[in-house]
C-alpha cells in the first residue's frame, strides 16, 4: 500500500485504537487519492459514510469515512485545511452523499467547498452568524438569530 | 386482466376478515393505565426527597448532582453561611428546566431523593415549579 | 387549447405537515400533478446536540443522547456507550450484554411498528395504524416497566445497565413474544395482501443499487435494493455474533419491498429477544461493571468510532477527546439525513400524490437529521 | 304521517295560501332534523368503529352523553370569525356552501321514508337525483377554485376527474333499476319491490349494479379510498382548506349527510327502501286507526335506518382498512372495469325483466 500511493503524498498513517486505518493526506492531492480509492480493485470504496470536521486549535480537519461494502474495509482519510482560510475540493461529483455533510460543514464550521453547487447552511437559519461548532464561537454574542420571513 | 381482477377481490375479503376477526378479538385488550401497577421506583411526574421518620431530609448539600445534571441551572445550591464547612443552605430545583433523566436519583450519595407521583404541568406562578428545601 | 394552469405551481408541504415526520419542509415545483422539482430545507429542529458535547462531562451527555431520536433511544445510548467504553477500555459483563440486545430490539420493533402505522395511517388507511400502535403499545408498557420511562429510556450507562431486569419483566416479554407472532401474520394480511396498498406501492420509488450505495443509504432501504449490508453480521457488536438470525433482502427496491423487509425484520427481531430472553431467565450473573466509576471518566487523548444498526441504518458515533474529562467532539452520523437528501431524485416527475407513498416509505425521523 | 300533519294544519283553520306555507315549513323542518340526526349518526359510527380498533376501554368516552358533543363542536363553528382569502372570488366563495346544502337537503327531500312521507314524489327521481349529486360536485369545484389557494385548487380539480369516473357507472347503474321497476320515482321503486317480501329486492337481479355502486358512493362523497380531494396528508384538507367558521361547519355537515343519504339511496334502491324484509309488521296486530298508524310509520322508519345503518358500519370498516388510491387510479378502474361491468348488469337485468317480468310489481 505504501509504494503503491506514494505519487499521493501522503503525510500521516496510523492505526486508531479501535483498528481503523487513518490516512492523512496532502489538499492539493486528496480528492485523486479518493477518486483512485474509489475506482481501485484493491479498495472498492463505494460508500462515503460522513464526512466529518473538527476543529483543533491550529487547522481545521475533514475526516472522509470510506467504506467498502464487498471487501468490508473502513478507512479514513484526513485532510488538513487552514483555519484562517478554509478551502477545500468538493467530493459531491464522486459521492452524492456529501453534498449534505459537506453544506453542514459549511454552516458549522465555515469550510468553504469550491465546485459545490448549492453551498447553503443546512441547519442553521441564513440569517445567522458566525459558524458554531468552532471552538471561538461565542454564544452570548451570537445567540441572537432572525428567522427568514419570506417562505 | 379479470384473473387479477379476481385475485385482488380474494385479497379483498380476506383484509375484511383479518379487520373484523381483530375487531372482535378481546385477548389483546389492554388494561386501563393506572399508577399503582407501575414501578414507581423508576419513574414519576416530578422530583422529591426522601424525607426519614423525623420529617428531615437526608441532603447534605455535597452538590453531586449538579455534576451529574445535563441541565445548566436546573439544580442550584446556595450556602447561607460564610464559612467553609457547608452546614445551611437552600437547594432548589427548577422543575421548568429538569428533563427528568433521574440521574440525580441515582449518583445520590445520600439517596436523598426520589421520583414523586404529583406533577405540577401548568401553572400560572412560575414559583411554583421550584422545588425548595432550607437546611441549617 | 391553452392550458388552465400554464405557469409552474409552488407548494411548500411543511414546516408543520401531518405527512412528514417532523418539522421539515419541501418546497415542490408542480406541473399539473406532476412534480418538476423538490427542494428540502431541514434545520426546524436542530438542538446542537453535538455543540452540547463540548461543555458537558461524559456522564452529563449520557441523558441528552436518546433525544436525537425519539423512536430509537436504546440505539444511540447504545453507540454512545459503546464509544466511551472503547475509550476506556470498560468491559461490559455477558448479562448487561444480552440485557441490551434484548431491549434494542424490542426498541427496534417498536419503532418498526411506528413506521408502518404512520406510514399507512399517511397513505389514508386508520385501521393498520390502530392495530401497529395497540402492539406498540403493549412494548412500551413492558419498557416503562423496566426503564421507568416509555421513550426516553435512561437505562444504559458505562459498563451495563442501571439495575436489573427481574424474572416479571423477563415473563412479560415473553408472553408478549407469544402473541406478537400471531399479531405479526394479522398485519401481514392487512398491509402486505392489501390490493389497495399494493397499487400505490408497487413499483414505485425504485432506487436502485449504486443510487442507494451513491447516497450512502443504509439499514432496509440499502437492503431493499439487494446489497447485503448489517453492522450486526459484518461488525458484530455486544454478543450479536453469539446469536442466530439473518438479515432480509430484497431487489425489487421499491416502496413496497421497503415495507415488506421492515415486517420482515420484525420477525427477526423476535428471534433474537427469544434466544436473548432464553439466556437471562437460565442465567445470574453482573449486570454491570462494577470497577466502573461513571463520575471519574478522564480518557486519553484518542479517536473512536462506534457503530450500531438502528431501525432505520447505520448509526455511528465518532468520539474525539482531549484527556479532559469532557469530549472535544462527538460527531453522530444519522441515517435519516442520507435518506431525506435522496428525496429530490425519487420525487422528480411523479404524481403529487406519490409524495406521501415515497416519503414515508423510507422512514424519516427529522429530528434525527437535525440533531 | 303526511295525512296527518295535513290535518293538524287544516285543523288551525288558517287561509289557503297561508296553509301551503305553513306545511312546507313543516315539512322543511322535519327534512332539516333527518339531516342532522344522520350526520351526527355517521359521525358517530365512525368515532365508533375507530374506538373498535384501538382495543382500549373507550367506554367513559363514547356514550350517549358525549355523543353530542358532536353537536357542541358544530355548533361552536358557528361563533368562529370567518376568515376570507385576500384574492378569492367573494360570491362564489360564500355560494359554495350554500350550493353543498341545498342539494343536499333536495336528496333529503326525494326520499319515501314510509308509505306516504315522501316530500316530493316527482316522477322523475332518479333523474333528479342524479342532477343533484352533480350539483354537489358543481359545488366542492366551485368553493375549490374561488378560494384561490394551491391545495384547493388541487383538491377541485382532483373532484372533477373523480366526477367524471363516478358519474357514468352511476348512472348506468340507475338504469338497471329503472328497468326492473319501470319507473324513476322512488316511491315506486320501493313500492314494486313488496310482491315477495325479501326475494323480490333489486339486489338479486342487479347484484352487479349493487356492488358498482358501492364501489361509487365512496367516490361520490369523497371518503378513502376515493379520498384524494381531501387528502388529509398532501394537500392540507383539499378544496375546503381556506373555509372556517360557519362556512366549514356546513360543508362538513352537508359531506357527512350526505354520506349517509348514499347510503339510505342504495338501501332504497336495492334493499327495499322502508319494507321490512319478511312482509310482516307488527302494526298487523292492530285493527285500522290512528294508532295502526302511527306504528306503522315508526315501523317502516325504523326498518329503512336500521338497513342503512348496517351498510354505512360496513361502508366505514371496508374505509378504514385500505389507503387512499391515486385519481389515475380510479379513472382507469372506472373506465376499465366498472363501466362494462355495469353495462352487463343491465343486460342481465333486461333479460330477467323479459323473463320473470311477473316477479316484480
């Protein structure tokens, strides 16, 4: 695995506590890795289970959870994006599932996804500010949200 | 076509069947809700403390079960006296805040409390949905 | 001749509608009776459940989590406590472990019979909604007698169960299984033999297996469509390994077959809580770890992921902490979202009055999307 | 019972022109209480059926006493503001109802509900009363698309291709009676089916014609599985969405009588209306009188709403146990199966007719 996806550059690999692979991969290359992940024989993976962010003090980090429904193997890829000015690919064109994760992350988080054709925030109301599950969000300043009133 | 027609007719009456075959079925009758056959124990309209013979109430105000709250400000304890060791206070719980999880039933060191039958669900006063208990 | 109706009509079914699950809205774009587009707009409902996680302890969560889903709360208590005991490295005794299979399960048809009452009770017919929620009654009956409370069922903390069950409980259930069989073939006859309910189901919202694997469906809606996918035969989790039952499939995967797997399910279902209760009735033992002490929970710094199958897929519940004795984040992966953002694709150019057929056919539970 | 309120009247010793008034009203009345005590008895029945099912001791909450709080509820609609839609077509917004209840209550007035209370015996029943399910229809369509809402005009428009599967079947079925009884009034139509007590009823020649109609009178009165113009779960309550008030109260009464007069049509048209079935009465007992009378017609009432009342308790249970179909669907059922169907019952009929021709009066 290691020579074949080494044109990847992949920076980190390590194994989590409960036996799944986590890949850290570079931004520039990630969605080729994905797309190669998902067409390879050696890893069908055809289900994008969530996408998942988090926000530690220095980067923001997209977790993609890969699974492959024949060969039943998990895998998750990391990329790491800056935190001042979070910019990522899209996956919506390799899985269609990610277009909702990928606006919740836009609405929570803030991470801009280029090439998405909808960007919207998901769960919060248009009118709100700032972006809530990072870290410095501030509830007392924030709390206050107008609802849409055109329907 | 009138194959299937008939077919779906058969279907038909046996759904007919099944229906009045159910109506008339007494066995699955459920008997009417009532307190007393439920385990109180677990369950109840409110929170209450358990109070000894003596009409005092086990609570020593360690404040354990605000640690275990998921509710912010649903229990909220006050020492009256200034000193360190906590001998009086006033324990209130605001039942317009608790969702009745009962976690603070079951981390009670004290076993200070339990699930009450009465439940206040509207009232008028909010006052009333405070649940108060002065100690010295 | 000019068209009555040239332009396109506009209709918003929701935020508050009596036929979806919850507070969502779908904006539909009508032709006559036909549906050009649909556009659903979620968030109605959202809590901030996983914003939740950052400021309370591991304990202080535990009670917040089965209000994600008000029909599957022993699933999610059941992916949360399975997390934070990976985290810890807690084992869970054999009793506690059977104990929560059994009442997952019961959850499980529970929540099944929620979803064919409505389901029916939507496409315009009372009489299986009052015969699935008479059943459903009887199982919340027996939950509330075990857990104290009929929905949100606090009982499963770190390490096992709060208390024991009791040989009284234990009988209930089994009578309840007793009956249930026989209930099950009477609502087979009302729903699968239904000439009426087969003409509006048949063939209809078909999603076929790389849309489902493309949308990342999971639970019956993935297996109506003949993929093969159970957390509980491909990961077991607790002692599902231990246990005989299978897995219904179908490759039809319309609305129709849907509906069948769920009926079918529940006969599984039934299986398990038999063997389970067979287990517990000959068995004494811990029903919870006592070295355990739930208020001290300061884990290392780790990344652990949990699945469980829930009634309606995949549940997984991602725990990122930071050696604090609060997490830095929980993620959870609920199926309903996966399930709402198909809708567009399944709606577009059918008959307006399909919307209830299609939609309630996949089981949504809004709340569960919104967190 | 016409006989005698004639006499009551002519005893008050009033003018002649006033003396028609007077028992017109009369007759108005008694026609307005049938109406209400049959949309309370539907109601109830339904409410009825549903506690059926649900198995739970409902027995504190369905008795005599709360039965009118059906009454309470309607009656309380009366007080409500009425809330009228910004750009709905005022007239016929308030025309609609109106329309719902006139026809109804001109149903009412077609029906023999013993030997001599027939309000009007027009020679022309049946065809009367086809104009009038029309009209009905003409009114859900018209109170749907002047109230200017999306849900309404879905619901409208739903009615009309309904109206057009329901109408033809009906009819031809109507026909079927017709023959047999070679008459279009009801009372006639009763009448001819006395000779041989339960064998002479229209259900055995016509036994086709008896089950299109069935399958009909659900179309006809909007109730599942012929529902989708007031589909509770897509469209919010179809063509009557944007009514409140007093407005809605009467739709909902006119809706719930005349499911209940469909009903009590297919009992008269097929059951022997008010005879009872074994030709026995136990007014026989008395000699000639007031008193023969006065059980007689009690008698004969009670026969024609204890039939009715049977077939709508099966109507509700078939209701409730089937989903909604689609508005295609009915159409193609209609045209596929129900119209040639009902065209080999009149034949059936026709060849019975030439036969037996002696059987029926």
């Amino acid at each position: 695995m290691e020579t074949e996806y080494s044109q990847f550059n992949i920076l980190n690999k390590q194994t989590t506590k409960c036996g799944i692979e986590k890949i850290t991969v570079d931004k520039c290359c990630f969605k080729k890795f994905i797309s190669h992940l998902k067409n390879s024989a050696e890893f069908e993976a055809n289900i994008l289970y969530s996408v998942m962010a988090c926000d530690t003090s220095d980067c923001i980090e997209l977790n993609y959870n890969l699974f492959s429904e024949k060969l039943n193997r998990y895998l998750i890829i990391t990329v790491l994006t800056d935190r001042n000015n979070p910019v990522c690919d899209t996956v919506t064109d390799l899985y269609k599932s990610a277009a909702f994760d990928e606006r919740e992350i836009f609405d929570m988080f803030g991470v801009f996804f280029e090439g998405h054709k909808n960007l919207t925030r998901l769960l919060m109301p248009n009118s709100s500010v700032g972006n809530p599950l990072l870290k410095d969000y501030n509830f007392q300043k924030e709390r206050s949200v107008h609802y849409e009133t055109d329907l | 076509m009138y194959k299937s027609l008939l077919q779906n007719f058969k279907a038909f009456i046996k759904v007919v069947l099944t229906l009045i075959e159910s109506i008339f079925d007494k066995s699955g009758t459920l008997p009417k809700v009532c307190r007393d056959d439920t385990t109180s124990k677990f369950s109840g309209g409110g929170i209450e403390f358990v109070k000894n013979n003596n009409g005092k109430s086990a609570c020593d105000g360690c404040g354990l079960c605000q640690k275990v709250c998921p509710c912010a400000d649903a229990i909220q304890i006050k020492t009256l006296s200034d000193s360190d060791e906590v001998t009086s206070f006033v324990y209130q719980i605001d039942k317009s805040i608790c969702i009745m999880c009962g976690q603070c039933i079951e981390y009670c060191p004290q076993q200070a409390l339990q699930f009450s039958e009465e439940s206040v669900n509207c009232t008028e006063n909010k006052n009333e949905l405070i649940m108060e208990l002065t100690k010295d | 001749m000019k068209p009555i109706c040239d332009s396109d009509m506009i209709i918003n079914i929701g935020p508050q509608s009596p036929a979806l699950y919850g507070s969502m809205k779908l904006a539909i774009k009508l032709n006559g009776e036909i549906i050009k587009s649909v556009e659903s707009v979620i968030g109605y409902n959202h809590r901030g459940i996983e914003k939740l996680a950052e400021s309370l302890t591991y304990l202080q969560y535990l009670p917040v989590v089965n209000k994600i889903d008000y029909l599957s709360g022993f699933m999610y208590m059941e992916a949360y406590c399975s997390a934070v005991e990976k985290l810890c490295d807690i084992n869970v005794p054999e009793r506690a472990q059977y104990i929560r299979v059994m009442l997952m399960e019961l959850n499980r048809i529970s929540s099944h019979l929620f979803y064919l009452g409505v389901y029916l009770s939507d496409l315009g017919s009372k009489a299986q909604f009052y015969f699935a929620f008479t059943l459903r009654d009887e199982i919340l009956h027996i939950l509330q007698d075990i857990c104290g409370q009929k929905i949100m069922q606090n009982y499963f903390v770190f390490g096992g169960v709060k208390h024991d069950l009791d040989l009284n409980a234990l009988n209930k259930i089994c009578d309840f299984c007793s009956s249930f069989s026989q209930k099950v073939k009477e609502l087979e006859n009302l729903i699968i033999d239904n000439p009426a309910f087969k003409a509006r189901t048949k063939g209809l919202g078909i999603i076929t297996k790389n849309k489902a694997l493309s949308y990342s469906l999971t639970g019956a809606n993935l297996r109506s469509a003949g993929i093969n996918l159970d957390i509980r035969k491909i990961k077991p989790y607790l002692v599902y390994d231990a246990l005989e039952f299978q897995v219904p499939i179908d490759d039809s995967g319309d609305c129709f077959s849907r509906c069948l797997l769920r009926i079918r399910e529940m006969i599984e279902s039934l299986k398990i809580i038999r063997q389970c209760s067979r287990f517990l009735i000959k068995s004494s033992g811990e029903y919870k770890n006592n070295d355990v002490n739930p208020l001290q929970i300061h884990p290392q710094s780790n990344t652990v992921i949990s699945h469980v199958e829930s009634p309606r897929g995949i549940i997984s519940c991602t725990i990122i902490s930071d050696g604090s004795d609060k997490p830095s984040r929980v993620k959870w992966r609920t199926p309903s979202l996966y399930s709402i953002q198909i809708l567009p694709e399944l709606l577009k150019n059918r008959y307006y009055s399909d919307i209830t057929a299609i939609v309630g056919s996949l089981d949504i539970v809004v709340s569960e999307a919104d967190r | 019972m016409e006989f005698y309120l004639g006499k009551m009247i002519l005893s008050l010793n009033l003018q002649d022109y006033f003396t028609f008034v007077v028992l017109y009203t009369a007759e108005f009345l008694i026609i307005l209480f049938f109406l209400l005590i049959s949309a309370f008895s539907a109601d109830y029945a339904e409410k009825y059926i549903f506690s059926l099912l649900k198995k739970k001791n409902l027995s504190a909450r369905l008795n005599v006493c709360n039965s009118l709080k059906i009454l309470a509820n309607s009656f309380k609609l009366f007080f409500k503001e009425i809330i009228v839609p910004d750009k709905s077509v005022k007239i016929a917004f308030f025309l609609a109802p109106a329309i719902l209840l006139i026809s109804v209550l001109f149903i009412y007035s077609l029906i023999p509900y013993n030997t001599d209370f027939c309000v009007n015996k027009a020679d022309s029943g049946l065809v009367s009363l086809i104009s009038l399910i029309l009209l009905f229809s003409f009114g859900i369509t018209l109170g749907g698309i002047s109230s200017n809402s999306n849900f309404s005009i879905l619901g409208a428009m739903r009615h009309c291709v309904q109206l057009i599967s329901f109408s033809v079947p009906m009819i031809l079925t109507f026909m079927g009676v017709a023959v047999l009884s070679s008459s279009l009034s009801f009372p006639q139509i009763v009448i001819s089916q006395a000779k041989y007590d339960i064998l002479s009823w229209y259900i055995f020649p016509s036994f086709l014609g008896f089950v299109v109609f069935f399958i009909i009178s659900s179309a006809i009165v909007n109730r599942s599985p012929y529902n989708f113009s007031n589909a509770k779960s897509e469209l919010a309550d179809g063509y009557k969405t944007e009514y409140s008030g007093v407005n809605l109260a009467i739709i909902n009464l006119s809706e719930f009588s005349l499911f209940f007069i469909i009903n009590m049509i297919s009992v008269i048209l097929f059951f022997g209306g008010f005879l009872s079935p074994f030709g026995v009465y136990v007014a026989d007992w008395f000699s000639a009188g007031s008193f023969y009378y006065i059980i007689l017609t009690v008698e004969q009432m009670f026969w024609l709403f204890a039939k009715t009342i049977f077939l709508i308790f099966f109507t509700l249970l078939i209701q409730t146990a089937f989903p909604r179909l689609k508005p295609v669907n009915l159409a193609s059922f209609s045209w596929k199966y129900l119209i040639p169907v009902s065209i080999i019952n009149i034949l059936i009929v026709c060849v019975i007719k030439i036969v037996f021709g002696g059987f029926y009066v």
